[in-house]
C-alpha cells in the first residue's frame, strides 16, 4: 500500500529534510518509525519527500510518501505514526494513493510563508519561529515590489551557491505581504510552481530592504537584468521560513500541474 503522509514539524533542531550521516533530520526520523512501525522489513522501507527543507525551517504542511508491506487504514497510520514520532513532528493527514503517485515528482506548486518580528530587540520567545527586522518598513511599497515576481522569471539573482537546479527559471503566482499587528509581525507569502535554492530567503531579504527605503521600489527588475547574486545581497534566516502547502494535480486547476521543460 502506498501512503501520503501530509506532516508537520518543528525546524529548529534538525540539520534539514533529508537525511545525513549523523545528523538529526525529518527523514531519518519518519524513515526509522516507518520502519519500526512495519517491523523492520528487508529491504527497508525508502521515505519520499516533496522536497527539501534546511536546517531550521519549519513545515505546516510537507508531503511524503512512502509504500507499506501490510495494509493499514489512514487513520490508523497516522495514529501509529504520531504515537512513536518525536514531539517536534506531528501527522496531520493521511490518504492511501495509486501506486503511480510521487511526492516529489507530482508536486505542481509549492506556497511559503516567511514570519519577520518587528521588535525593537530579538524576541527570545520567536527566535527559533521568525526573522528579525527593527527598522521602520513600509508594507505598500514591499507589496507594489513583490508584484515584479509574479511570471515566470530567471531568478539567478535570488538564488544560493550550491543549487542543484538545471535552471533557473521558475514562475510565481502570487507574492505578498501583511502586517500582523497583533504579534508584531511581517507575514509574506509566495506560491510558485517551485522554488530554487534561498530563493524565498533571498527575496524576503530583498523586500524587507525595499520596504526599509534602502532599494528602489523597482530594484527587482534590476535584479533581473543583472543576473547577480551578490546584488541582491541579503539571505534572512532560516527560521521564519515555513513551506506551507504542497500542491498536486486537482488541487489548483488555475494554473500547471508540473514545471513546463524549460523550468526543469
């Protein structure tokens, strides 16, 4: 039986998604239980991710899916699930799927939220769930800037060394930004058909300076002639990236189900 396994999880101590030597990760974590759960069969049993996420950020809503020897119900595989994952990890759903489906190679879009605390000093208390930026923003001139990412762009301006990608090109939907007066927060949001390497990080980075008044409102489509990392210069922490949704077939029909060849 094949499951999809919709999770949620806090970042803050593990060295990312995927697995390393001797490192704590997400999947090593769901792989050992899984395991476990089925009574450790030979060949174990392999856990696929939508994707990555690094060290220090967090997920409301990853997706993996991984094939059983034995067949349980969903609702008894995510209570199986959730009585031996560590604290920090939590199932929220589970759907019994086709053979023919892959949690990473089916994904159409992806939507990411990024929590910056507006506190005059570091909160300790959000420390490991936010950003941090105590300058003054302005949330209109951030939302009029985040308008230039919506298409399909080159993003190699808001991409990190070490990226694994073929290209660079990728296509955003939507892209903005509201203030949570309640917490004191920038809450930003961006749903694309994929993200490249930091590029929500990086492009955070770049609003934040834009509202601050230190970029021009129009700076993104600089970005985009230059074709430089180095200009876009900042890359925010890990810890207020979440990955919030994880889109499949059917469940967007406004827009593509997978990335078109040349954003492969």
């Amino acid at each position: 039986m094949r499951y999809k396994i919709t999770l949620a999880y806090d970042g803050t101590n593990f060295a990312g998604f995927q697995r390393q030597p001797n490192k704590r990760t997400i999947e090593s974590e769901l792989t050992r239980v899984v395991n476990k759960m089925a009574k450790n069969p030979t060949p174990a049993i392999v856990v696929y991710g939508s994707g990555r996420t690094d060290a220090g950020v967090h997920a409301l809503g990853q997706v993996v899916h991984f094939d059983m020897p034995y067949h349980l119900t969903a609702e008894n595989m995510r209570k199986g699930l959730n009585s031996m994952l560590p604290v920090d990890m939590e199932v929220l759903h589970v759907d019994i799927v086709s053979d023919e489906f892959h949690a990473r190679y089916d994904v159409s879009g992806k939507r990411y939220m990024y929590r910056m605390d507006l506190g005059e000093f570091r909160n300790p208390f959000k420390r490991n769930y936010t950003g941090h930026w105590k300058f003054p923003v302005d949330v209109d001139r951030i939302n009029q800037a985040a308008k230039d990412l919506i298409g399909e762009h080159d993003f190699t301006s808001f991409v990190a060394s070490g990226s694994s990608a073929r290209t660079n090109y990728r296509t955003i939907y939507e892209a903005g930004c509201h203030k949570d007066e309640a917490n004191n927060e920038l809450v930003f949001e961006f749903y694309g058909n994929g993200f490249l390497y930091n590029q929500v990080r990086i492009m955070v980075g770049v609003l934040v300076e834009i509202g601050a008044g230190t970029r021009p409102v129009n700076d993104i489509q600089n970005l985009y002639r230059i074709n430089d990392r180095r200009a876009a210069r900042r890359t925010v922490p890990a810890s207020g990236l979440y990955l919030k949704h994880v889109y499949y077939e059917g469940d967007d029909p406004e827009h593509p189900t997978k990335l078109p060849k040349r954003q492969r």
